[in-house]
C-alpha cells in the first residue's frame, strides 16, 4: 500500500489530511522581545546614593552643593535654638537685681552686675543706665536704640536659614534643567533613534536634585518661620524687662520736688493822700 493512501486512511474524519507532498513547511518566527524590554530585565537596581549622584558631572557637582547647603541648615538651625533661648536672652534674677540696686542710688554697681552678665537684657540695660545723667527721656531712647540694634543682630543670624530655603530649590531646578539637557541632545546626537527608556532614564536623574532641593528647602524654611516667631516674642519681653528694672529711676525723677519761685515782689509804697493807681 501507497504510503500517502495509509495516511489518508488514517486520518480523522472531518480533518483535512495533511499535504504530505507539499515541501517541508517554514518553521514559526518567535519575536524576540524588544531591546528595551529585555535591557531593563537585565538592568540592575540603583542604590540610594547611586541615584543621587547619576546625574553626570554636572548633576554631581549640583549634588555636593544642595549637600553642602544642607550641613549649612542644619548647622544654623541648631546655632539659632541654642541661642534664642530666654534663659541666654533674658536672665531670670538680673532685672530684678538692677532694679533693687538702682532703687538704692547704686547705679555703678548695677552696671557692674549687667558687665558679669552679658545678654541680650544686660546690653539693654547698660545702655539705659549711660544715660541716666540726661534724663528719663534720653535713658528710654538710648534703650530702645540698644533693643533694636540687639534684635538686628539676632534676625541677622536667623535670616540664613531662609536664604538657604530659597536657594536650595533653585540649585535643585538648575541641576534639573541640565540634565534635561543631556537627555535631549543624546536624542539630537542619535538623529531620534535614542528609545524612550534611554530619555526616561535621563530625566528621573535630572529630578533627583529639584527633589533633594525640596526636601533641604522645606524645613529650612519652617525652622525660620518658628525661630522668627520666637526672636520676636523675646525681643518684646527683653524691652519690657528693662523698663521694669530701670523704673527707679523715672520714679525718683518724677517725685523730685519742684523748683523754687521767686518771693513776689513787695508792694509799692504809696505816699500819704495819693490813691494807689
């Protein structure tokens, strides 16, 4: 028997029997996966500092920037809460030693005790009593003159904290827009042909440093607002404190007795017989 007529016998019914005659059919095309597909397959994880520092030259230089703005916050932050404090602004028992020595006529020795003692309140103070000779007038000018110079000082300090708040997200945006910029010339470089992973890529490391740049900015901006808030509150207490000590002082000046008139002239004598005019 025809093995080709075997075959046909064999076969199902209802099945196209198979063409045995026809030449050796072509093998199935398995698509392979694409190239991007398989690369991030393959593609290892980064690690966090990995991340931060994938960003090229520029992104590293960026990079130790915003680092170094953050040592800076931190840094001030810690330098601001250990200094506005009421106990290094406003000693507890020195306005009320000033103003028991000054209710008893001993100015120096008040002065002494603000010089051993320096603070925020001393200054003020000291300043008040170098122009107790003058007059209540001049000693609340020359207090208010120190209060504003001292609370200048301590703004100053705290200011810093938030020029870093707005330059860190500026030095983020800046290593952000360079790096879009090397994303986009290696596609202009490649005439288009760079895939879609390869520009991704580019990108999320260009946005690591505007992220890094939020994350200093935000606190250092919420440690200015709580730090000025305080300055502010001391300051106030610092000036009412010094008035309190150095009200002796107006006390005495305003009960001095006043000045003496003149006796009244005595009256003109007038002669017999004339009528005083």
């Amino acid at each position: 028997m025809n093995v080709v007529a075997f075959v046909h016998a064999q076969a199902p019914a209802g099945e196209a029997n198979p063409d045995l005659s026809a030449p050796n059919a072509a093998p199935e095309v398995v698509t392979p996966p694409p190239a991007s597909v398989a690369e991030s397959a393959k593609k290892p994880q980064l690690t966090f500092f990995q991340i931060l520092f994938s960003g090229g030259p520029l992104g590293i230089a960026n990079m130790l920037a915003l680092i170094l703005l953050s040592i800076a916050a931190v840094a001030l932050t810690i330098d601001n809460v250990l200094l506005v404090r009421r106990q290094s602004l406003i000693p507890d028992d020195l306005g009320d030693s000033v103003r028991q020595l000054v209710a008893e006529g001993q100015v120096d020795q008040a002065l002494a005790l603000c010089k051993t003692e320096p603070s925020f309140l001393a200054t003020v103070i000291e300043h008040g009593l170098a122009e107790q000779a003058l007059g209540w007038i001049e000693i609340e000018k020359a207090m208010e003159d120190a209060t504003a110079q001292q609370a200048a000082r301590l703004f100053r300090r705290v200011e810093y904290l938030s020029v870093i708040g707005n330059i860190a997200p500026m030095v983020g945006l800046l290593g952000t827009v360079t790096g879009m910029l090397l994303a986009f010339k290696q596609v202009a470089d490649t005439e288009g042909h760079a895939g879609a992973a390869q520009l991704a890529d580019g990108i999320y490391q260009a946005l690591v440093t505007t992220v890094v740049g939020l994350l200093i900015a935000i606190p250092a901006l919420g440690a200015f607002a709580l730090l000025r808030g305080r300055v502010d509150q001391l300051v106030a207490e610092a000036a009412y404190a010094a008035l309190h000590a150095l009200a002796p002082l107006k006390q005495r000046r305003a009960g001095m007795p006043p000045p003496v008139q003149p006796p009244p002239a005595p009256p003109r004598a007038v002669p017999p017989g004339k009528i005083p005019t």
